[in-house]
C-alpha cells in the first residue's frame, strides 16, 4: 500500500494565481483532512471530511476550498493565492471507526507564493 | 481559547538516556490525546494513543503519561538512540476524532 500520497510535492505561485492540491489515499478511510504547517506553529486544520461527498471547515478555512468526490480522494484548491498561503500543506486520513483516531499522513507539499 | 504548549527549547540527551517530553494544555477536555514523531521534510507519524480514563501507556521503549487533573502529558523514551533525534508533536481530540489540536512539537537530539 502506498498510504497517503500528496502531489506535488513542491510548487511556487504568484500571488492571485490558482492551484489544486490532490491528496490520495488506499486505506479505505472514511476521513481525512488537509493541514498547514508554519514554523513555531503545530499543524493546523485548514478543512476536513467525513466521507465521500461531505466537506467541513476547520480552524482556517479562508483562502482555501476543497472537494471530497470520491472516497479515495481529498482536493484543496487555492483560488488566488496570497503569500500568507506560503506554508507546507499535509493531507492525512483515518479510519474514522470507533476507537480508532490514529492518522496517517502524507509527505507534505511545499507551496511558496511570492 | 484551547492552547497546547510544548517546550520550543530542543532537548539534548545522551545515547541510553530516558528523554522526557512534555505537553501541557489549557481551556480543554479531550477524550484521548496522541503522540507523533515528525522527521526533517516528512509528515508526522503516529506513535502512542491515550483515553482520558488512562493514566499510562507503553509501546516498547515508549511510554506516555496522561494527569487530566494537571491538564499535562509526558513522553518518555528509554534507552534513548541517535535514531529517535526527531520533533515529537502532541495532540488532544474530544469525543468524535476529527478536530485534533496539534501542538508546534518539540525537537529531540539525542548524541551518541
């Protein structure tokens, strides 16, 4: 099994450009989520799903939108990219069954927005 | 608002050496809280899960802490290698596992 995988793995922006990040996993998950990471800061929830066709916001949603049309599949899409939006992005999954809320993540993408 | 404080100050211990991490939170309940090792360009890993009516789990030569009371969670690992150097991050849930709060982590050197 190839996990969580992410692509890409690195991408440079202008500011006011678009972009879509694909996260795709094969564990069967019901649940997954997209997170940012800025130095001296934990990971932090940009917006999640609780399965096929379902999307929710998380603690920083503006700026982002994502789509969850098949179960496998968890996309965060950028509109117009703002430098505020340079960070790494992480997608993770979990099962979402009773008394299993371990996630699993993928290798991080690095976005940079001059 | 719900915080999750984690030492920023790099920890540097002796090859064989117990490394002790700490993770303290405020202005939360969480039903269980986790521990991840994040290396250098990769993502978080998961290691250790712990319920709130637990007060200690082990895996090998890891072991967490939970004091609801003290709001505070300790990871230790024992006999410590050059191979567990990494930033190891805390996390709180509530019920349902789906809003983890992540804190920034702390990083390990562990010297042979």
């Amino acid at each position: 099994n190839a996990g969580v995988t992410q692509t890409p793995k690195f991408r440079v922006l202008k500011t006011g450009q678009s972009m879509t990040l694909l996260c795709a996993q094969d564990m069967n998950h019901e649940y997954m989520y997209w997170y940012r990471q800025d130095p001296g800061m934990g990971l932090r929830l940009i917006h999640y799903s609780v399965g096929e066709g379902t999307t929710a916001k998380g603690e920083v949603p503006d700026g982002y939108n994502v789509s969850r049309l098949k179960k496998q599949n968890f996309l965060l899409g950028l509109e117009s990219a703002a430098p505020s939006q340079t960070s790494v992005y992480f997608c993770a999954s979990s099962s979402g069954g009773v008394d299993s809320y371990e996630q699993y993540f993928g290798p991080g993408t690095r976005l940079t927005v001059t | 608002s719900q915080k999750i404080e984690q030492n920023s100050e790099a920890l540097n211990i002796q090859e064989g050496k117990t490394a002790t991490l700490t993770c303290n939170y405020t202005n939360y309940s969480p039903a269980y809280l986790q521990w991840y090792r994040q290396d250098p360009g990769r993502g978080p890993v998961f290691l250790l899960l712990i319920r709130e009516n637990e007060k200690e789990k082990r895996k090998e030569r890891l072991k967490v802490t939970f004091d609801t009371t003290l709001k505070q969670s300790l990871f230790h690992i024992t006999a410590s290698q050059p191979a567990d150097s990494a930033t190891y991050l805390c996390a709180l849930d509530g019920a349902g596992g789906f809003k983890t709060i992540f804190g920034a982590g702390t990083r390990l050197f562990v010297k042979a």
